[in-house]
C-alpha cells in the first residue's frame, strides 16, 4: 500500500492545439481516485495548480519561438514545488495533464535534491529548443529543458543547472522527430527507444533495458506518460496523435514491468484531450495503465 498525492495541472498553453486542459477532470470522472483506493492505496486528491486561461493573454504570433513563456514558467514553478513538498512528506506523485509542457515541473519537483531517472514514453521527443522548434510551442521542448538545454526559464525552475543528466533518461516510442530535434538526440546522451525498437525486440525487452539504464545511478525512476505513445486506434482522444504507436496489451506490459522494478517514484498522466475522444476512452485507458503501474495485475 502506498500514499499516493493526485495533482492536476489542466494546462493547454504548451499546445498548439486546445481540449488537454480538460484532461485531468476527464481522469479523475473515470474514477481514479476511487479505483486506486479500491487497489489498496491511500489516495489525496489535492486539487489542480491555478493555471489562468488562454482567453487571459494576447495570441502569441506564429512566429513567436516560446509561446505562452512567462505563464508556463510560472505554472511549472507551483507545480515543481508542490510536488517537491508531496516526495518530502513520503508520498507517491501521480500528476494529471495536461500538455507534455508540465512535465518540466513535475520532474523539477521530483528530482529536487536528487538525482532521478525518466523514462518518456511519448510518440515525439520532445528535445527541441527556441533554435530549433518549428511551431513555438513548449510541450515539444520539455525534455531539452530537463536535460539543461534552451531558455533559462524553463531550464532552472527551482534550482541552477540541469535536472537530469542524459545518462539517466530513456525514451521509449519514439515515431515522430522533426530533423534538428533528431540531429541534438543524435548528439546528446540520451538513449532513443524507437518504434522500430520496439517493434523488432518487443516492448517487454526495451522497458527492461530502459529501466536498467535510468537506475543504474539513481535514487529511482518516474515515467512521464504521454497518450500519444499508444495508436490513436486505441487512444483517439490525445493532443497529438502519431500512426504507428503502442497497443493496450503493450502499455499494460510496460506499466506492469516498471511495477515490479519497485523502483518507480512518480508517474505523469498527460495529453488526453477530451474534446477529441469517443466516449471518454482514452482518459479510462490512462487510468487503467495508473493502476498498472500501482500494482494491479491480472491475475
């Protein structure tokens, strides 16, 4: 039994695309809170950070190279230090977006005074930067953020330097990269799970060596979840849906190894996009997969 601490951060500015702020009202209504209970968990909901509207601002232009900054730095920031204060009082972080652009500070919160490990599990890399992004927009800059590349904004939320090293960093279902985000990959220390890996060596071999490289030097691993990992066949209701993902049975898979790692320290929910979903599917899936990755097996 754990003491698991719900935070949402219904946050859309990172996006190019409006609906993902509605994601964390979409997961909680299918029963999160309740289902985990009903695992054997404590569960505390605490609520979303404040997060203002679009409406409230100018439209960004289209040229703009760091859309929504100044607001995102801030929401990052609340949400980086209520996590922080969620790990200290020895409860289990399970954050509910949202776009991917949060996850700059659920990561900052739960890696503040350690060193952590990620695994993104995500159809995009999200590694580029105010140099080489081709729309603006910041949930595809979040892992270049972490990694300490970009605006010092975004790269410092509550402490100087980078918050994880790219040794410690894996991601797992990669299908979409623009060509200067693939070209830093390439240059960086991060290691890159296609969906070519996964489709040749299976998913259970890639999540257990991607778990292996996140904790071979750190006090645990968090898993930045993405929607959009999975086929849109199967999840139809995310910010930016990619052919070619990940099917049930695999995020399940995945979900279940990292459970059995007893390593796992924190968990992001995000990109479900209610306004593009049938029947509120992809939202019951994202909690599905939660309790996976709580403990739930089959069997």
């Amino acid at each position: 039994m754990s003491e698991i601490a719900i935070i949402g951060a219904p946050v859309d500015l990172g996006a190019g695309r409006r609906g993902v702020d509605m994601g964390p009202s979409a997961i909680r209504y299918a029963g999160l809170k309740e289902r985990l209970e009903a695992l054997g968990h404590r569960a505390r909901d605490l609520g979303n950070v404040m997060v203002p509207l679009a409406e409230q601002f100018v439209p960004p232009t289209s040229s703009e190279k760091l859309r929504y900054l100044h607001p995102l730095v801030e929401i990052n920031r609340e949400l980086a230090r209520q996590v922080a204060a969620i790990v200290a009082e020895g409860s289990f972080p399970l954050v509910l977006g949202g776009d991917h652009s949060l996850a700059i500070g659920s990561i900052s919160g739960l890696a503040y005074g350690r060193r952590i490990g990620v695994i993104w599990l995500d159809a995009h890399g999200d590694f580029n930067t105010p140099e080489t992004t081709p729309s603006g927009n910041i949930h595809g800059m979040s892992m270049a953020a972490l990694t300490g590349r970009g605006h010092p904004a975004l790269t410092s939320l509550l402490t100087e330097g980078p918050v994880l090293r790219d040794s410690d960093v894996a991601l797992v279902g990669i299908r979409s990269l623009d060509q200067l985000e693939r070209e830093a990959l390439h240059a960086s220390g991060i290691h890159v799970f296609t969906m070519h890996d996964v489709d040749r060596r299976g998913l259970a071999s890639v999540m257990a060596e991607a778990i292996e490289r996140v904790t071979a030097a750190t006090d645990g691993f968090h898993i930045s979840f993405d929607l959009d990992a999975l086929d849109p066949s199967e999840a139809p209701g995310v910010g930016t849906p990619v052919l070619g993902g990940i099917f049930y049975r695999e995020a399940h898979l995945a979900m279940e190894i990292a459970a059995d790692s007893g390593r796992l320290i924190g968990l992001d929910l995000l990109e479900v996009n209610p306004i593009l979903d049938s029947r509120n599917v992809t939202a019951e899936l994202a909690v599905e997969f939660a309790l996976s990755a709580l403990g739930q097996r089959i069997f």
